[in-house]
C-alpha cells in the first residue's frame, strides 16, 4: 500500500488535527495487537481506509473516514489489564472509544456510528450502515491480523 506524494499530502492535512492532540498521541501509551501501540494501529487503519477509498473509487467522505479510523480505538486504557474490569474489551471499547471522541472533538454522527459498528461482527448488532463503516470495519480486520500474525512481542 503506498500513497502518492499528493495522497500523503491529503491525508496528512485530514489528519493533523488529531495526532497533534496530546489525548490521541497518548495512545502511544498502550500496546493494541503484539508490539504496535494503540496509535500506531490507529494510524494504520486510518491510512488503509484512505487508500481502500481511494484505490476503490468507494466515495466515502475522506474527512470523516480518516477521523472515524484515527479514533475508532479512542478508548485511552490499556485492554490488556483484566484486573482493571476490561475482561470484555471485545465488546464494550468501541462504544468507549465513540463516546470519547464525541467528547473531546465533537464528531459527527455518521462517525460516531461507525466508531460504534467497527467491530463487527463480533458485536453482531452493530453491523455498519455507511460506507464509513464498511471501509473501517474491514480496514480494522486487516489491520488486527496483520499485526497479530507479523509483530508479535
């Protein structure tokens, strides 16, 4: 996946806003899938849903996508702490991560949605409604796998 100097140029502009934010960068502070850090993974997602757009003509709004997939892990906790009540992360940290973003940058509610719906299927009603939530959604899982399979601790 390799982006164009004015590809970079674009998501870089749509995503400044939220890796300069001292919240956002402190997912830096928590391990998502083997070693990559929760922003890291987020990032990630965020320039794999960008590409997926582009490459695939979908035409989902670039500006929500891009804020969607860099917050959709806003949780700011380390999962991995099962003695700290994250026993069903799975389950609950995309609301978590939703309900945080709406709080601290006031997003819209087609992102909000597909925060919420990013996990998918494993919260089986929260299927997403948007091509926001689509792309995320499968952005995520390639992502997840990728890191789980290639960088392992």
């Amino acid at each position: 996946m390799k982006f164009t100097a004015k590809e970079r140029k674009a998501f870089c502009c749509l995503a400044k806003k939220y890796l300069q934010d001292e919240r956002v960068r402190s997912m830096n502070d928590y391990i998502q899938h083997g070693s990559i850090t929760t922003l890291k993974h987020c990032i990630m997602v965020a320039e794999t849903s960008f590409w997926l757009n582009r490459r695939l003509h979908l035409g989902a709004n670039e500006k929500s996508l891009v804020t969607a997939a860099l917050l959709h892990d806003f949780y700011l906790y380390d999962w991995h702490e099962k003695s700290a009540g994250h026993k069903l992360h799975g389950f609950t940290h995309a609301k978590k991560a939703a309900e945080n973003a709406r709080r601290y940058f006031h997003i819209s509610r087609r992102e909000y949605k597909a925060i919420c719906s990013h996990m998918w299927p494993l919260n089986l009603t929260k299927v997403p409604l948007s091509r926001i939530g689509w792309i995320l959604c499968v952005a995520d899982k390639y992502c997840a796998m990728k890191e789980t399979v290639f960088h392992r601790r």
